[in-house]
C-alpha cells in the first residue's frame, strides 16, 4: 500500500517531468507541496486518502521539524533513488505479466510446429513411396498411358503439398523465434538462462558467479580478460578491439566511464561482457551502462542480486 500510494504521490508531481525534477534541488519542496490540493486525491478511495495524507504528514513533520535545510536537500537526491527503486518494481511486475500471454503464444507456435513437422514426414513418406512405385513400374515396363498420367498427377499434388507444408514450417519456425526472442529479454530468463545469451544479446553485463562458471569456460579461452586495476588496462582494451576478440572487463571501479564507451562501440560488432559486481550498484554507472534493452534489464537484475550489497536502480 505505501509503494503504490508513493507512487501516485510521484505520478501527481508532474509525472511527464519527472526526470527533469529529480535533478533540481526544490524537488523535496514538490513533494512536500502534495495535497495541498484537494484535486490531487480526486478519485481515490477515503482508505487511500487516509494512507497518502498521512504518509504526506510524515514527511512533513521529519523534514521541516526535525531536520535543517542541508538535510531537506539531500532528501531531495534520496527522492531519486526512490523513484528509480519503485520504477523498477513495476517495470518488473509489467515484464512478467505481459510475458504470461507470450508463454503461450511460444507453446501454441511449437504444438503447431511440430503438427507440422509429423504431417510433412507422412507426406515425403507418401512422396518415396510413390517414387518406388515409379521405379518398379519402370523396371517391368508394363505401364499403359492412363498410369502414367495419373502418377504424374499424383507426383505434382505431392510436390506442391510438400512445398505449402515447407512454407508453413518455415513462417512458423521463425514465428517461434521472434517469440522467444521477446521472452528471452525476460530478466529472470536471462539469469537462469547464461548460456542463450551468446545467441541472443550483444552487450551484456553478467555476474561474477555466471561469468567464471563452467558455462563460459569455453567462451573465456577466445576472450581477452582485462582488469581495471592492471596499470596495462587501456592496451589490453585496444587489442581486444584490434583484433575483434570478446572482451571480459573485471574490478570495474565507478571512476571509469572510459570502459562503457568502450563497451558502446563494440556492441554492434561483438560480444562484450563486464564484471558488474565490483559497481555496488553506483546509480550513475548503471544509467552510462544501459547501452540496449537487454544489456539494462540484465544490469538490474545483477544489481539486485549478484552484488554483494543489494542495490537496486
């Protein structure tokens, strides 16, 4: 009840500026000035009235009695992160409910696909053993006109049948495909999913424990590994992307934004993966970091639950 009534209080704030607002100091005064105005409660329920009124009265009474100015500005920063915590909760909740129906679209795409499939085998079944009868008419050459015709017949109906059913499997593969692809942007897919994600994604930041697993052993002996605290870092950097390796970033520190230009430039070309459990969750790092929908999806989860301190952006 307290997120979703925080939530309308930030939606009545001006909710298409938000973004703009959280960067300016007077933001805590917007908050502060909530229910001033009776029309910001328009529609609500009395017991949700009751919650954000005194959820208002609260803020008020700690930050304007309790609290000297100083600390009202650095409320007005804690807003921020505020709001970035309850966006991703019902970003979250959003994925997960829209990915329910996309489940079922995949199941019913495959139980098509395989129909399919079984249906073209009995046609080239049907198909060969047309042809052997062909072959074995052939070899007694005693075969009149009317045969003859009616077999071609029989060979063309088969032909175009077997083309539709190549056609249909075809739309229906790469039906399923798209599909997946959608569902494979899924955060918690993702997670328990580490070794579809070099089909998948271009720009990925991963975990420490995925990344040094023995899912990815493999991928780490075609990889150039560079760590930040390397005094060579920048060189090793630059032959990754001189000789078009993968490139594995470690002990990332949050004074180091070079890395996610780096990051950007590569991440049409090939595969890039970083060590994201040394950023504890740094709000800024993460925005810098957020270079495609599947490499910021993938960095919220990790900060929610590869870091060692669990922060959430």
């Amino acid at each position: 009840m307290y997120i979703f009534g925080v939530r309308r209080c930030i939606e009545d704030t001006e909710w298409g500026y938000l973004q703009g607002y959280l960067k300016r100091d007077d933001f805590i005064a917007k908050v502060l000035s909530f229910g001033d105005n009776n029309s910001s409660l328009d529609g609500c329920d009395d017991a949700s009235k009751d919650v954000f009124t005194r959820i208002i009265r609260n803020i008020k009474a700690c930050l304007l009695d309790k609290y000297s100015f100083e600390k009202v500005e650095n409320a007005s920063k804690t807003c921020a992160v505020l709001y970035k915590w309850i966006y991703s909760i019902i970003k979250k909740e959003e994925v997960l409910t829209e990915l329910i129906p996309l489940r079922n679209e995949v199941e019913n795409i495959e139980e098509g696909l395989l129909k399919n499939k079984r249906e073209m085998g009995l046609k080239i079944q049907e198909f060969n053993s047309v042809v052997e009868r062909i072959s074995n008419i052939e070899k007694s050459k005693d075969i009149s006109e009317k045969e003859s015709e009616d077999i071609k017949m029989n060979i063309g109906m088969l032909t175009k049948e077997l083309t539709v059913l190549e056609s249909i499997l075809f739309r229906f593969e790469k039906e399923s495909v798209e599909w997946k692809y959608i569902e494979f942007k899924n955060p918690l897919f993702i997670i328990d999913n580490p070794n579809i994600l070099l089909e998948y994604f271009k720009s990925i930041f991963i975990d420490r424990n995925v990344l040094f697993s023995e899912d990815f052993s493999e991928f780490r002996k075609e990889s150039i590994e560079v760590s930040m605290k390397d005094v060579n870092a920048r060189k090793g950097i630059n032959n990754a992307e001189y000789f078009n390796r993968n490139l594995i970033i470690t002990d990332v520190d949050k004074h180091e934004p070079e890395v996610y230009d780096v990051l950007k430039r590569k991440m049409d070309r090939y595969y890039s993966y970083a060590d994201a459990c040394s950023l504890d969750g740094n709000a800024n790092i993460a925005e810098r970091s957020m270079l495609s929908y599947g490499g910021a999806l993938l960095f919220r989860v990790i900060l929610e639950t590869g870091s060692k301190k669990k922060h959430i952006i």
